[in-house]
C-alpha cells in the first residue's frame, strides 16, 4: 500500500511536474489571499478566470477593513446609543419626581382653597360671593357625573374657565403667588371636577 | 343724656369710616363684577345693616348688596 502511494505520489508529482505554470499559479493566489494583501494588484490581471476567486479575497479584505472601521463607527454609536437611553432612562426617573414634587404644589386642592380663605387679596363679601359660584358649578358637576344633560363637559368646560378666570383677576394684582399657583392647577383642577372618580373622592 | 350722645356721635363716626373704607368699596366693586352687573367702580356705599349696603357706581347704577342664606345676593336699585 504504501509502495502504491509513493508511486503514485510519483506519478502526481510527475504531473505537477509537466504543468508546472498552472499548479504554481493556483496555489500563489491562495497563499497571496492568506499572506500577502500587498500582492493582489499583479495577479488580478495576470489571471482573469482566477481573479474571481483570488481578487475578491483580497480587495473584500482591504475593503473590509476600509469599511470595517466606517460600519464600526456607525454602529458604534447607535451601541452606545441604547446604553445611553438605558443610563437616560434612570436619569428621567430621577427627573421624574424632581418634577412631582413642583406638580403635588398645584395638585394641593386643599392647600389652595385655604390660601384661598386665607388671602387678604379678597374682601370677604368676594369670598362669599365667589365660593357661592364655586358651589354652583360643583353642582352643576354632580348634576353632570350623576347622569343628568345638559350640562355636558362641553358646557361645563367654559364656566370653569370663567369662574377661574374671576378669581385670577382678583388675585393677580395683590396676591400673585396664589394667583399663579392656581393658575398652574387649572387642568389638576379640570382633572378632578371632570373624573367622576376623583370628584366623588374629593367631594365626600 | 351725655354719654348716649357720645355713643351716637361715635356710631355716626364708625358708619361715616365705613362708608368711606376704599377696601369695602373694593369689595363692593368687585362682587358687583362678579355677579355680572355693570358698575366700573363703587364711589360709596352707605351700610344698611349687617353685611346689608348700598353702593352707587361711577356708572351712576345703584345696587343693593346683601348676604341672604350664605348667598350674596346683588339687587338693582
């Protein structure tokens, strides 16, 4: 077996022997591919039917390596970028209740209607007069949240606009940090008059 | 005798500064704009009785202004 092998060892190598351009030919490619990127620029014209296998290895590989950087740093930052909402995530979460707080303020319904009682801004026939209209139009809300039309949100939604805009007048000129505290609760307050939940929450 | 004389010029006194108190006529002013009458300004009122008064307007309209049931209450004079 072995004898077979050499000798036919012999006889492949007498081949190779007889054609020696195209087995040195072949074989270049696949070493220049392997080895040498530099080589490339003779043999893809030397060999035009070996080109298709030799050139695309080399110039896929200079091109990659060209391109490798430029697809890198496009898509490096859209990898940073998702770390980035991830790390802005939490951020906002912290932002989040730096901003509840400032909210809790005009949302203080409470607070605000002490103020309310408490400001000098307003005489207290005023006071009297305009919690008059404010129980009106809380009336008319339960009216509203109890089933009965008219009134409709629609309806209701431009007397609560002026009756806000009432007590605004009269407390801009002289009490001005109510004025916008209340102003800057409009749409809490809009919120609870017109959830049927929480005005039933805020009226029992 | 004197001292009842003393007490009238007093309440006469009270009910002049009242009428003149520029807050009141804020207030009057303002719950007359409130209740959707046309006034522009109170020029004087003149007190009535408890939360009972009567304001004349810069507009020459004269309203009556009084609390009924925990209601103001603005009349047309």
């Amino acid at each position: 077996m072995r004898a077979r092998s050499i000798a036919a060892l012999v006889v492949l190598s007498g081949c190779t022997a007889s054609a020696p351009p195209p087995a040195p030919e072949a074989p270049p490619p696949k070493i220049a591919v392997a080895a040498q990127p530099a080589a490339p620029s003779s043999p893809p014209a030397q060999m035009p039917a070996a080109a298709p296998a030799a050139a695309p290895a080399p110039s896929p590989a200079p091109e990659k390596v060209a391109t490798a950087p430029e697809q890198a740093a496009p898509k490096a930052p859209p990898k940073p970028a998702p770390p980035a909402p991830k790390v802005a995530a939490p951020a906002p979460t912290p932002a989040a209740p730096a901003a509840k707080p400032a909210a809790p303020p005009p949302l203080d319904l409470k607070s605000l209607e002490d103020r309310l009682k408490d400001t000098s801004a307003i005489g207290v026939l005023t006071k009297l007069s305009l919690k008059n209209q404010v129980d009106d139009l809380v009336g008319r809300f339960k009216a509203f949240h109890g089933g009965q039309r008219p009134p409709t949100l629609g309806e209701l939604r431009p007397a609560f606009e002026l009756l806000l805009m009432k007590v605004l007048s009269l407390l801009q000129d002289k009490d001005g940090a109510l004025a916008r505290d209340i102003n800057a609760s409009r749409e809490s307050i809009w919120g609870v008059l017109a959830d049927q939940d929480k005005f039933a929450r805020y009226t029992s | 005798m004197r001292t009842f004389a003393i007490l009238l010029a007093t309440c006469a006194a009270a009910t002049a500064l009242a009428a003149a108190d520029p807050k009141q006529k804020q207030d009057l002013t303002a719950v007359i704009a409130l209740n959707g009458k046309p006034c522009g300004e109170v020029v004087s009122y003149a007190v009535q009785g408890d939360n009972d008064f009567v304001a004349t307007c810069k507009d020459k309209n004269r309203y009556r202004v009084y609390v009924k049931e925990g209601r103001v209450v603005v009349e047309k004079k």
